[in-house]
C-alpha cells in the first residue's frame, strides 16, 4: 500500500517535511520524558495485590495440608499450589512443579537441561551440536516475539530461526516444512495466548498442528510459554485450546513442556512460577534440577495460594488488572487509528488481552522512529528486539508496551510516536 506521502508531489512532499520538522522541534522542547519500553505493570496496579503481603505473619500456621511450608521438603511445590498451577497449565497437578519466583529462569533451566543431559532417552543437544559441526542445533522464533526468549537459545549457541506469526498463530506451513526433514531443529518459542507481543491467540487448529506434526527430531519440544492465559482485558476472553489435551490423545506429550507465573498476577519477580510436562520429561526435569535445588520458597508459595485459593479467585483478581490495562490499550487503538489510520504508514494489532501492541510501519522505519521518539523524550523497546538477534530484516517492527505509563502520559507518548512515524515515512517518500 502506497503512504499518503508516497501519493505526494515533491513540493507537496518538501512543505510536508518542513511542517513535521517545526512540530518534532516543539514537542522536543516539551522535554518529556516517558516510558512506553517494557512490560510491565504500573505502580497502583501492583498495589492490588498488596493485601498478600499481611496474609503471613509470626503467628500464622505454616502448614499447606500436612506439608511444613516453613521447613525443607516438598521439592515438588506445596499440593495447593500444584492444584493451582495445574488449572493454569491445563494439565494435572502430578505433572506440575512449582518452582522459584518466575517463569523465565525455569525456561532457562530446562533448555539448559535439554543442552547438557538429553531428553527421554536422546543424545544432549550439545552433543548432536559437536557431531554435527556443519548443522548447528536450531529453534523456531516466531516473529514478532520476546526477546528474553530468543535469548536463552542464542546464549547456548543454538541458531534462532525466524518464523512468521499469522492472525492464528505461528506460520504452520513453514513450520511443518521445516520440522519434517531436519532434526537439527530441536523446539520452537511459543506464547500461544496473547502472545508477546502481536496479542494473538493461537487457534485451535495451530494448536493442534503443533502437537501433531511430524518431526524429524524425536527430541523436539515445544515451550509452551503461558505467561498471559489469564490476561483478559475483557469479559469475553480469548480461548485457548488445551494442548495437553491434544497431545495426550496423539501420543506426542513428551513434545509439550509448558510454563507460567504469577508475575502480572501479583508482583512481578516475587510471584510463584511453574513447569507442567509429561511424566516422563517432568522426572528427568526435577532429577536434574534436585542437584541444585533442595526445595524452593514454600512461604511464597503458601501466600499466594491462600490469597488466591483457585482459578476463579485468579480470574476475578485479573478483573482488577483489567481496570487499569482496558484504558491503556483503547488509548493506544485511539491514538494510533486517530493519527495514523487514514496515511497508509502503519498496521498495527488489535489484542484482547496480555501487555503488548505490535507497531509496523514502513519498511527500514524502525530504527528511525525509535531514534527520533528518544530525542523527543518517549523510549520504546530497543527497535529490532522482537526478532532473535535483534535484526528485523525490514525494520518495521515496534512494540508498544502501555501498562506502565499512566493513560496522560501514554497518550502523549502516543501522540510522540505518531509524529516520529509520519515524519519518518515522509522522509523515506522523499529518499
Ligand atoms: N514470558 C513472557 C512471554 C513474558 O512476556 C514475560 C514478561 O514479560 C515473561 C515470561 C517473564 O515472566 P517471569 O517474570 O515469570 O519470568
């Protein structure tokens, strides 16, 4: 599609520029300074969960059942925490471990796991990179996604291969070409729920695709990252298909290893993280993991159960979240829809939950707008992060990230971003 500026003449185009240069002036000289860059939830919105912190006290029973929270033992995570992080994963309790205060660190650990010792029975996938020196082990990344996720295979020297997300999810086309004849990819990335940060939801066929395919490694898994399944901006969420479920049914559990927190449920990095898996890649998870780990922080583990005892108290507390995200994110639709929807310069997502909105704009813009929204005083996520090694190969790519500034602050934000993105589509018109 052409841009309104592309459709200009070239005078047109000049007194355009101009106009937008006295505008990017004004508002540099406004001296702003806001951050649109991580996700993270704002101030009064971690206050809702304040209320957990005088659930413990000297003279509270300790006990979660018959298991002593104030002592070692119960490797495994308290049973009423298990339950929980069952429920989340949509799988059962057995084959859950609830683990340290995030989910990122567990991915971590069993990646790492999958690298040195092998899985169910297949050779470390360190090994297979030192017999195959011209095949190196590989993952699938859709593109858009997170960072932190494409960091954790690029740190062990596993090579990230982009894949395009579709409005159902990961592009399964090319994912079962791919997967079929090379058993060198050993995983791929997913956030199948309001994913990180498009906002799609997988669809049932996706999920389904996934858990099915044929792989030419017998070792290859899907990391199945959840962290926003209870992320709901509205009454009527997205819904997720259960991949356990699809799995279990297929014969291919082993494939799923699947992974949440409570981090944007009450606070982020002092919340209770979780693991689900089948029974077999559970035990040799926690096998390993027991070399390191004689039990993990069962008092948080116990606060957070008793503030929230089961799905439907996540779920009504989720409600509260909403109250803040809803007005970020009909911010975001406004402004941008408002500034930007008739000039042919920008897509951008629509979710329906979860923390991000993923910004394209015209090809090789990128880069250009992230550095002009930082001279007039608005940070965006390093431009480039939601693709692994940060190399968007068409710089177009922006993750908006809403939660953390207040709405005043995100709308003139906002209104920075639009004029970085007009200005930055005129000059290429002109180029
Ligand atoms: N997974 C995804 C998809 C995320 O977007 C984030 C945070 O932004 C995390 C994991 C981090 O979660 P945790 O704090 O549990 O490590």
């Amino acid at each position: 599609m052409q841009t309104i500026y592309q459709q200009m003449d070239s005078g047109e185009l000049a007194q355009t520029i101009a106009s937008l240069k006295d505008e990017v002036a004004a508002a540099k000289a406004r001296g702003l300074a806001l951050d649109m860059a991580r996700g993270k939830p704002s101030p009064s919105q971690v206050d809702i969960s304040r209320p957990m912190l005088d659930i413990l006290g000297a003279d509270s029973d300790l006990h979660d059942g018959s298991v002593d929270c104030g002592n070692y033992g119960c490797f495994e995570g308290i049973p009423s925490a298990r339950k929980l992080a069952g429920e989340f994963l949509g799988c059962p309790a057995e084959q859950t471990l609830v683990l340290g205060s995030s989910s990122l660190l567990i991915e971590h650990d069993i990646v790492g796991t999958f690298w040195r010792c092998g899985t169910c029975g297949s050779e470390p996938w360190s090994a297979y990179a030192a017999a195959h020196e011209d095949k190196p082990v590989k993952f699938l990344c859709p593109v858009p996604g997170y960072d932190r996720h494409f960091g954790i295979t690029e740190d062990l020297g596993i090579v990230n291969i982009p894949v395009a997300m579709t409005e159902d999810g990961p592009d399964m086309d090319e994912i079962e070409r791919l997967v079929a004849s090379d058993d060198s990819i050993k995983g791929i990335w997913c956030v199948p729920k309001y994913s990180n940060p498009t906002g799609i939801t997988f669809s049932e066929d996706t999920v389904r695709r996934l858990a099915t395919m044929t792989c030419a490694a017998p070792d290859f898994r899907i990391l199945w990252d959840n962290a926003y399944c209870v992320h709901d901006l509205y009454d009527e969420g997205d819904e997720l298909a259960n991949i356990f479920d699809i799995a279990h049914e297929a014969g291919t559990e082993d494939r799923v290893v699947a992974f949440a927190s409570t981090s944007k449920i009450t606070f982020p990095g002092a919340g209770i993280g979780f693991v689900g898996a089948s029974p077999a890649v559970l035990a040799e998870f926690a096998h390993h993991l027991k070399a390191g780990l004689i039990s993990a922080d069962k008092l948080n583990q116990l606060r957070h159960v008793r503030f929230l005892p089961t799905l439907d108290a996540v779920r009504e507390h989720m409600k509260k979240h909403a109250e803040f995200l809803r007005p970020r994110f009909e911010c975001v639709e406004q402004k941008l829809a408002e500034g930007l929807g008739s000039t042919g310069c920008a897509t951008w997502t629509h979710p329906r939950g979860g923390y991000f909105v993923s910004f394209d704009g015209p090809e090789g813009s990128a880069k250009r707008v992230g550095a002009l929204c930082a001279e007039m005083g608005v940070r965006l996520t390093t431009v480039g992060a939601t693709w692994p090694y940060g190399e968007d190969p068409h710089d177009t790519n922006i993750r908006i990230a809403p939660s953390y500034p207040t709405v005043e602050e995100l709308s003139a934000a906002l209104d920075v971003l639009v004029l970085a993105v007009k200005l930055v589509s005129a000059e290429l018109a002109a180029e």
